[in-house]
C-alpha cells in the first residue's frame, strides 16, 4: 500500500491517504511537544519506537476483543490503519496518582489508587483539551450517551489488558491516554497510539520514568528510557 497525498500533519504524526478510502497510513516522526506545543524538541528514534510500540499493544488488544484502529505495519515509521471519524475526547486512565491529577488534586505522585480512574478532556488545542464531565460531551454532542458508555467500559478493559503486561516487563503502567474513532457504520474503535509518549510508565523497582516525563520535565537520558522501554516490551511479548 502507497502513501497518496498528505491529509495532516500533527505534532507526532503525519497521516496520508491511500487508494483504499478506508484506508490511511500513518507516519511516525521525532518531533515532541509538550504543554500544548510551548516546548519542542527532537526525540530521536521516538517515531520508530512509538509506531512499533502502539502497533504491538493494539494487536495485544485486539487479541482481548477491543477493536482498534490496527491493520498492518508497513515499516519501521509507517503503519496502515483504519480511516475513522476522531471522537473528539482524550481519554485518561490512571492507576496512580501524577501529572495533572496531582496538580488539580494537590496530592503527590505515586498514591496508587483502591480503582482506576476514567477522565474525559474535550480534545481542543484553542482551549488547551480542558478536562469535560459526560453531561457537558452530551451537551455538546461531541458523543452520544451510548458511545461513551462503550468509551468508558473499553478503556477500563486496555488498562486491564496493559497493565497485566506491563507488569510482566516490570514497568507500573501509571496512567495514560486513549483515543477513540467511528468506522462509516458508527462502530467505535480505539485509534491514535500507544506510546511512551501517550503513557506514563515507571520502572516498578526503581520508580524510574520511562516515558515522555522526562522530555517534559527536562530530565535527561529521553532516547535511552524510550529504547529501554521498548526492549523491555519486545523480551516479554510472545508475538
Ligand atoms: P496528565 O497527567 O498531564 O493529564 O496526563 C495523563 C496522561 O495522558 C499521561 O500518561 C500523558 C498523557 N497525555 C497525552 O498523551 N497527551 C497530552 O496532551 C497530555 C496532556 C497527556
Ligand atoms: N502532546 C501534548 C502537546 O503538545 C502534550 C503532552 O504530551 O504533554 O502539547
């Protein structure tokens, strides 16, 4: 499958289009940004990481029965995926605390908690995405009562999923985000990705950040805990 033209570029992704409508191939690149694009920078290798790294957990869930967005990898950056509409919501799990739910709650990072929680933030760069409750998506109609119910009931089933594995590797899958698309007959499947960049994952001994905390809170050594993350991924995964 070729790539046609250009549909869009984000910040971490370029997406074309392909002679299948229903088809897209999506590209993988090493820009990063954080805080709503103020910081930017170059994580080198990141887009060959990410793309193999969400490509292995969507078949991983897939395999468990959630639909995702997954066709093919068609190379180290490009993978072909199924045209969705994007439901215009980030869908944030977390297991423990950090991040903004520490900020917002004034409560340190690490509190683990008896239940994960499910939030929702209206996908939005003018407003910077702000965090939205049910009733004000209905209001808006950014979903329908249905598919958030389908929205909340798979993404507590990929944090079952993923944090199983991600125990298995040593890693404490902390917290992350989801997106999610509706094929032409309205099924909703999970899309977007995977990654050290849409996770927080921390070494479960050491307590160690091996995701994109570091390139937002300059920390250092970004390259190697994407690479670490990753090998640790490919010696625990059957496939
Ligand atoms: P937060 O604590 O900053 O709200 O982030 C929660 C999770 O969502 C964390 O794993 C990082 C991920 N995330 C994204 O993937 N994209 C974003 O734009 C933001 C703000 C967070
Ligand atoms: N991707 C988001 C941005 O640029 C933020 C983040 O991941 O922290 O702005």
């Amino acid at each position: 499958m070729e790539k046609l033209q250009q549909l869009y570029e984000g910040k971490a992704k370029k997406v074309y289009a392909t002679e299948d409508p229903g088809l897209l191939i999506v590209s993988y690149k090493d820009d990063a940004t954080a805080f709503n694009g103020v910081k930017r920078g170059t994580i080198s290798g990141k887009g060959v990481i990410n793309n193999r790294m969400s490509n292995r957990l969507m078949a991983k869930l897939e395999k468990a029965g959630i639909p995702t967005h997954f066709v093919r990898e068609l190379s180290d950056r490009d993978t072909l995926v199924k045209k969705v509409e994007i439901v215009p919501l980030e869908v944030i799990v977390r297991n423990l605390s950090a991040g903004s739910f520490s900020k917002r709650y004034g409560v340190e990072e690490g509190i683990c908690f008896e239940e994960p929680t499910v939030e929702f933030s209206y996908k939005n760069d003018d407003l910077g995405d702000p965090l939205i409750n049910t009733d004000s998506a209905l209001a808006l109609g950014l979903a329908t009562r249905k598919e958030l119910a389908v929205i909340r009931a798979y993404a507590l089933a990929v944090n079952l999923e993923l944090s199983a594995f991600w125990e298995k590797c040593g890693v404490t899958l902390v917290d992350f985000k989801l997106e999610f698309g509706r094929l032409p007959d309205g099924t909703v499947i999970l899309a977007d990705e995977i990654s050290p960049d849409t996770c927080r994952l921390w070494d479960t001994e050491t307590g160690k950040k091996l995701d994109k905390d570091r390139f937002r809170r300059d920390l250092g050594g970004v390259e190697d805990a994407y690479q670490e993350v990753m090998q640790r991924l490919e010696a625990h995964d059957e496939a």
